[in-house]
C-alpha cells in the first residue's frame, strides 16, 4: 500500500500518512487501511493529508469512522496538511467541526 505510510510512535501516537487524492480505487484503499488501525486502535491518529488534493464520499466515512471509533475510546484524532479542496469538502458536508483540523 505505497499510496498510505502508517507510523507507529512509542508514546501511542499513530500517524497516517497520506501520499495521493482519495478518491477512486484509492479511496477504497483508504477506508480498508482505516479498517486495519480499528482493531488494534492507537489512542492518538494523526491523518496527514499532505499528498491528498481530493477526498471523496468513501474516503470522508472512512475518516468518520475513525474519528468515532477514538471518541468513543477516549482518544484523539486530527486531520493536518489539509489542501483547500479537501477542506471545502469538509466545511461542505458540515464534518469540520467534528475534526480537529491543522493546517
């Protein structure tokens, strides 16, 4: 899975980093690298959104579940490097405010 890097810091901070747009057949990808961090969930997910000019539907559930599944575990989830198109999305469908968003 070239198109996704998953570090893994001793402090319990995971970050997923993102290297293409989601949308496609790597937006599927996503979600299914998404379902793999879910059963062995680090308590803090840093998604790092640098490579990702677009995001679609699959890829914007993926993100929800995540960020649900940390919630409801207590955890932390943030969503940096954002490009302008993937924050209007965000800011589009009203998920904005779910997400703790940096830069």
């Amino acid at each position: 899975m070239e198109n996704f890097l998953i570090e893994l810091y001793p402090s319990g901070r995971c970050v997923l980093r993102v290297r293409c747009s989601l949308i496609g057949p790597q937006a599927k990808e996503f979600q299914e690298v998404v379902e793999s961090l879910i059963d062995d969930l680090p308590r803090d997910v840093m998604v790092d959104l640098s490579g990702a000019e677009l995001i679609n539907s699959i890829a914007l559930s993926a993100l929800l579940r995540l960020h649900g599944e940390l919630e409801e575990r207590r955890g932390r989830f943030s969503l940096v490097h954002v490009s302008p198109a993937v924050r209007a999305t965000l800011e589009l469908t009203r998920v904005d405010d779910l997400f703790e968003v940096r830069g």
